[in-house]
C-alpha cells in the first residue's frame, strides 16, 4: 500500500483547487445565507469534468472510482464551499444507477448526471423509520404495468433544484409475497408528488424538505434495475455515501485549520504572533492530526470500495465517517477558538460551518449507529437494536 498518491490524483486535486478557489467561503456563505444552491461551482465542475469522474466513461463520466470524487468533495470543501449534492447525485444514485440500472436508464440518467446538467435526489428516511429502513411505510403496487407510489419521506435534500428524486419504497415480492424495498425514478414535476422545506436553525444552500408521495402513477421503467433488481441494489450507495460524508468533512476541517493557522501567524497581540503560545498552538496541532489520521481511514475506505472489497469498505467507511466528522467539528470549533470575537464574525466564514459540520454527527448515518455496526461487526459483540 502506497501512502503517496499517484500524479495523476494529484494533479486532480490542483485542478479542483484551481476551480474553487474562484468560489471560496465567501460565495458558500453568500449563498447559504440566501438559501440558494451553489450552482455556478457546480456547474463549472461539471463542465471540468469532475462531478462524475466516478461514472462510466460510455455515459461521459471519467471511468474512475469513489477515490476520485471523494477528492474532488474533499478539496472543494478545503476551499470553504462543500457541495452537499455530490455525496447525493454522483455518489448515490450514480452509483446505483451505474450498478444496477437497465441499460436505458443508464443512457437517459447517468450523461446528465456526470456533467451535472441532471440533479437526482435521493429519498429514504421517513418520519417514524428513522435508522431502521426496516420500518419504511412508503408502498409502490402495480396498476397494469404502471406503479402507484403512496408515502411520506422526509429531511431529503436539494429537491428543490433536483429533477427527480430517487425514491426507496416497499414492493412486494412477485415469488415470495413479502415486501421488499425496491427505488424509483420519480421526476420532480410527476402528478401527486409535492414538497415543503423544512425550516432549520443552520443555514446552508440546499434546503431540507419533506416529501408527499399522494397516488403517483410512475411508468414500468421508473423501478430500478427492472423486476430482477437485487437487494443490494439498495445498498449500494451508502458505503459512497459514508466516503462523501468523510470527505467533507476532512475537507472542511482542513478550511477552518488553514484559516486558523493564518490567524495564528498574523496576529499580534504581546509582542509575538499569537501562535508562539501553546495554549493556541498544541490545540491546533492536535485537531491537525485528528484530521489527518481521518483522512487515512478516508483514502483506505475509497481504496477498498474501488477495488471490489464491499465488505471491508463497509467497516473502512463507517470508520471514516466517524472519525472525520468528530475531527472536522473540533477543528472548526478551535479554529473559532484561536480567532476569538472574530471567529463568530460574517467575514470569517467559520462560524456558519460549525453549523453545517455538526450535520455530520447524524447524517447520513448517525455516530450512534456507526458504533452500533463496529461494536457488531468488527467486534462481534452483540446485536443491541
């Protein structure tokens, strides 16, 4: 195992550096206080490329791994200006469709998805399910070839921009009779489907809502992967979307430890940069390893995921997740620290991530559950839910 990465991801990081760097936290902040998605950095990753450098190079994506787009959210977030669809879009539903998908809704989804010119959300989480998908009340049957979709979801992002939502609804089994999850393309516009915003006390650009799945009648086409579609089908996003998760963060603990490491050298108070003090300083060296020992958890998790190992990817990337969003929150909180007054003042930037980094601790998988699954299965103490 190498611990430098190959030129070729590294110069992929200067490029997306290069791109968010036009952007930065004051554009993320501008943005998050409006409610306002990103779109011009999303839009110009698109066009570089590198929104869908996950996906199949046939459907115009860059025909590489979760390593790379972990990468590209890693270092956007370093910049300040995290895009949360990534983790949603590309990572998810990409990879599910990529997986799974016919071979038509590969061609009608995964080009638009790859350039960003498609947004697909992705809806799962219901009020009264939560954790447990085990308990998901939204029901698709069949009407002729046609399904009628009925239920609630909830805390699903970007559905206002978003062109469709990936919905995760019960089907019950042609052989068996038992429900089953399976996931539909439901298109945003679809009769019956509507959403509300759900107000919340962080501010960030993509808006939270609810969903209102009320009778909507989607074609034969709309079930993913068709009748035949496996069960891992569902699960095949979420070990990208704990990596995505992880990426963000370690991104965004890098932005408020550069911030913070600036302010030290800068600032001036007896006589000598305040950073001469170890009261300031150890701190901050210490949120700088935490963050860097989450970001060897980060590249072992994408490694094992690109190359097949679902299973150690699993455990790889809940650990990731885990210890990047506790590590990107300390980091953030002490960079607040180090600037004093100012690191709650607009201008800086960080108080408005401390916010959105919290998110972390409980999406999209609570730190909970994540020691839940590392107690059960990399211990093998257990089941205690």
């Amino acid at each position: 195992m190498s611990f430098t990465e190959s030129a070729e991801r590294q110069a992929l990081r200067e490029s997306v550096r290069q791109v968010a760097r036009k952007f930065g936290v004051e554009y993320a902040v501008e943005h998050a206080r409006r409610g306002q998605p990103m779109t011009e950095l999303w839009q110009a990753l698109g066009a570089a490329g590198f929104l869908g450098v996950n996906l199949p190079a046939e459907y115009g994506g860059g025909g590489a791994g979760i390593y790379e787009l972990s990468l590209v959210l890693e270092e956007i977030s370093a910049e300040g200006a995290p895009l949360i669809m990534m983790v949603v879009s590309p990572a998810i539903v990409g990879t599910v469709l990529a997986r799974y998908g016919t071979p038509e809704q590969r061609t009608r989804w995964l080009p638009g998805i790859a350039d960003g010119s498609t947004i697909v959300a992705f809806g799962i989480t219901e009020p009264d399910a939560g954790s447990n998908s085990h308990n998901i009340t939204t029901i698709a049957h069949q009407d002729g070839s046609d399904w009628i979709l009925t239920g609630r979801k909830t805390f699903v992002t970007g559905v206002p921009n978003a062109d469709a939502v990936l919905i995760v609804a019960r089907v019950q089994h042609a052989r068996t009779g038992r429900l089953r999850p399976a996931m539909f393309l439901l298109p945003r516009e679809t009769p019956g489907f509507s959403y509300h915003p759900i107000e919340m006390d962080i501010i960030e650009p993509e808006r939270q809502c609810q969903l209102f799945i009320d009778d909507v009648r989607l074609p034969a086409e709309a079930l993913v992967g068709g009748h035949d579609a496996p069960l891992e089908a569902l699960f095949a996003g979420l070990n990208p979307e704990r990596i995505m998760g992880a990426a963000t963060a370690a991104g965004t603990g890098r932005f408020a430890i550069n911030k913070a490491r600036r302010y030290l050298q800068e600032r001036n108070v007896w006589g000598v940069p305040i950073g001469a003090h170890q009261g300031l300083a150890h701190p901050l060296a210490q949120c700088h390893i935490e963050i860097e020992l989450s970001r060897l958890m980060l590249a072992k998790a994408a490694t094992l995921y690109d190359e097949g190992d679902d299973k150690a990817a699993g455990e790889a990337a809940n650990m990731a997740k885990y210890a990047a969003a506790e590590a990107s929150i300390r980091a953030l909180d002490q960079a607040i620290q180090c600037h004093g007054g100012n690191g709650l003042a607009a201008d800086y930037g960080l108080a408005m991530l401390l916010g959105a980094a919290r998110i972390a601790r409980v999406a999209p998988v609570s730190r909970e559950m994540i020691l839940n699954f590392v107690a059960q299965h990399s211990l093998g103490l257990p089941k205690s839910y």
